[in-house]
C-alpha cells in the first residue's frame, strides 16, 4: 500500500506525531562521560515530537575527539572567556578545556553554540 506525502502528514497529525529538519546545523557534539566527544559533521538533524516527547535523529560524518589530560586553565583565563561570551565560570572552564586553553578558540565556541 503506497501513500502519499499528503496522507502521511495527515496520519502523523492525527497520531500527533511532528517532524521538522533543522536548518543551519554545522556540527553536533556528544559528550561521554570519559571526556571523549562524538562530532557529528555536516548533520542532517530531524526533531521528531510524540506524545510530548522529543527526539532528535542525527545523521552525517562521524568523528571521535579522544579525551586530553586534564589542562592547568587559571582563573584569569576563565573570568574572561566568562565575561566575554556571558556564561557562568564553569562552562566557560569547559570551553577552556574542550579548546587545550586557547582563550579565543573558547570564546568562538561558546559564541557559534549559543550556549
């Protein structure tokens, strides 16, 4: 049985199933708790709603940042990477650290996140 778009959307609707594509998305990041990070490149991001819960589906180019050694970051350097981008001292503490210490890569970051 094939359906079309149209009947699609109306069954999902009356199921109250939403789906829309993120656009503008240049990478996505899972953090582990080992440190390690999963950057997804160039991701195709769906957000998926059903019954008040929301999902996302990821697809695109995998790449696996290992965890570094734990960075001497001083507190001059967070105080300004905090009062830069207007985060609190401990995001801008794991920008530091995400970044190896290099203040205006961490500023960079925090500022194309939005966090």
């Amino acid at each position: 049985m094939r359906f079309s778009n149209r009947e699609l959307r109306r069954m999902m609707k009356r199921m109250g199933l939403t789906m829309e594509q993120l656009d503008g998305v240049s990478h996505v990041d899972i953090v582990l708790e080992n440190g390690d990070i999963i950057r997804v490149k160039n991701p195709v991001v769906a957000k998926v709603k059903v019954s008040g819960q929301t999902t996302y589906q990821i697809t695109g180019e995998e790449e696996v940042i290992e965890a570094e050694e734990e960075i001497d970051i001083s507190d001059e350097d967070i105080e300004i990477v905090a009062q830069s981008t207007g985060v609190d001292k401990e995001m801008a503490r794991k920008a530091l650290q995400l970044t190896g210490g290099d203040i205006a890569q961490a500023i960079a970051l925090l500022k194309e996140s939005n966090l």
